[in-house]
C-alpha cells in the first residue's frame, strides 16, 4: 500500500496543531495550498490538551478536521500523525477512520500510537498506564477490521463480538505505526505498512534517522519481515526567517534551515539516510511557509 520508491522522496507536511488559534478557512486553505505546490501529503497531530510552562491550549479534533480538509483537496494523501489508540475505543477508530478514508476518495494512511502526554490523559479522565500493551491490543482490531475482516477478540483491555465495518470498504486502509517503543514494534511490524519517526526526538538529523531506522529494520528482519517492505518516514523542524507578526514552532533540535537549495539538499539527506518520505513541521507554520518550502519540492524534483 506504501511502497518504497528509491530515488524517489515522498515529502508530507503538517498542519499547525496548538502553535497558535486558527480558523478552520485557514486550515483549509493551507491545505488547498500544499496540494498545489506539490506536497505528497497531509498531516494533522492527534491531541486533546497541552499543560506546560506556557498557556494552556488545545487543537481541533484530528478526524474531524481531516475530514473537512479530504473534502476540500482532491489528490493529496493525508492523515493522523499520529492517532491515539487511547482516545477512542478500537473498533470505533476503525469506523471512523474507513469513513474517513470513503470521504477522501481512498486517500487515507492511518498513523497510530500509543500517545505520550499525561497531561491530556488525565484532564479527560483516560488511564495513562499500561497504555503499550492497550495501544497492541487496538492495533490488533483496528488492523482486521480495514482489512475488511470480522473481528472476535478478547483481550485484558478490549473486547469485540463478530466486529465487521458496514459498508464494506473498497480497499484495504495504509497503516502508519509511530514508535520508538521496543514493544510496539515488535508487535506491529510484521502487519503495518509503514513506520514514522518524530525527528526531533533523534536530533532532527539525517544521522538520528538513520539510527534509528537501523533499528527498526533489525526488528524486522528479526520477525523474518523484508524490510524493503516496510516504509520509512520522518518529521522533521524545517524553519524559514519570521515576518512580522509570525510566531515560531519551538522544538528542542536545531531546525533544517537555511536557503530553499540548502532545504532541498537536507531533504535528499534523510533520503540517503534511508526515508521514503519526510513530513516537514514548518516554522512558522503558515501558509506563506508552505509556499516557499514548494521551491524546495521544485528543486528536489530536478
């Protein structure tokens, strides 16, 4: 479903999540504006609730707005990056998200996780332990059920009885796992199409990638999977100068910055380092932002 396609870099971007406030017109019209520079895809984090050193604050809910924006695009891919397992029951994910894929036209990679913020957990009153093995057990249903199988399970967590989504769908959805975790890897890599990495959580860099991706593919090789099956991708901080007005993404890696040449040729890097696509977090996240990074898909095509 996502194939690896070498000498060819897939390049996603996501949308701002609790950065700043924005209006759904605004959500819509970046993503109409990534669509036409030629971005692969489209990206909106799955989050309830930040508690930090700043404001509170919080984004829209991430199917939601994806649906809105799979029915105002008409060819760019898009997705959760990545959906909670925790915040909604397993089999109702599932519904939601082959809906979503029927809306976008077969346009869906579901990304899932098992979500790290213990803030948003206990605001909404969700269990924060033990979330890995409860994240393994959704996959599990979440995976039969966008095969369009019927699903009985009966774990420590979840429970389905002849579980099976109406209408039938018309294709099998992409499954984007994003882990570092030990666990979760191995419990989804033999089954999942696709495996994402928040970049700066390796450096933001080509050689944090690659480290990592290394990894991933001796887990796979270790489960007898090929791991030239497995598709790669990662976010990663891209910044361009501020104009007035405009507020900064803060991360805690350097950015990839720099002249639009100099973007171009950082991109190529993680595609050397093994990436099949990278997902730009812009900064600032705005709609300018995503045209000027649309010189550097036109210089990475040459």
């Amino acid at each position: 479903m996502l194939p690896r396609m070498p000498g060819r870099l897939r390049v996603g971007i996501q949308l701002p999540e609790a950065e700043r406030k924005i209006s759904i017109g605004e959500y819509l019209a970046m993503a109409r504006t990534a669509e036409a520079v030629g971005f692969d895809s489209i990206w909106v984090g799955d989050h309830l609730l930040y508690r930090d050193d700043g404001p509170e604050r919080g984004p829209l809910e991430a199917f939601t707005l994806l649906a809105a924006v799979a029915a105002s695009t008409t060819t760019i891919r898009l997705g959760p990056l990545v959906a909670c397992t925790a915040f909604r029951h397993p089999p109702i994910l599932a519904k939601m998200a082959a809906t979503l894929d029927d809306i976008s036209g077969g346009r869906l990679i579901l990304g899932l996780g098992a979500g790290w913020n213990r803030a948003e957990f206990e605001a909404f009153g969700l269990p924060f332990e033990g979330r890995a093995a409860r994240s393994i057990e959704a996959y599990r249903i979440v995976r039969g059920l966008l095969a369009g199988e019927r699903v009985s399970f009966d774990g420590q967590w979840y429970r389905t009885d002849d579980g099976v989504l109406l209408p039938s769908m018309s294709r099998r959805v992409p499954l984007m796992i994003g882990s570092t975790g030990e666990r979760i890897l191995e419990a989804t890599a033999p089954t999942v199409d696709a495996w994402n990495v928040w970049g700066p959580w390796c450096g933001n860099d080509p050689a944090g990638f690659a480290a990592q991706n290394e990894r991933v593919t001796r887990i796979a090789r270790g489960l007898r999977r090929d791991p030239e099956t497995l598709a790669r991708s990662v976010c990663v901080f891209t910044a361009i100068d501020l104009e007035p007005g405009e507020e900064p993404v803060d991360e805690d890696a350097p950015p990839l910055a720099g002249s639009m040449m100099d973007i171009a040729d950082g991109l190529r890097a993680f595609a050397e380092a093994g990436a099949d696509e990278v997902i730009l977090i812009p900064s600032p996240n705005t709609e300018r932002a995503i045209r000027a990074f649309g010189e550097a898909l036109a210089l990475l095509s040459r």
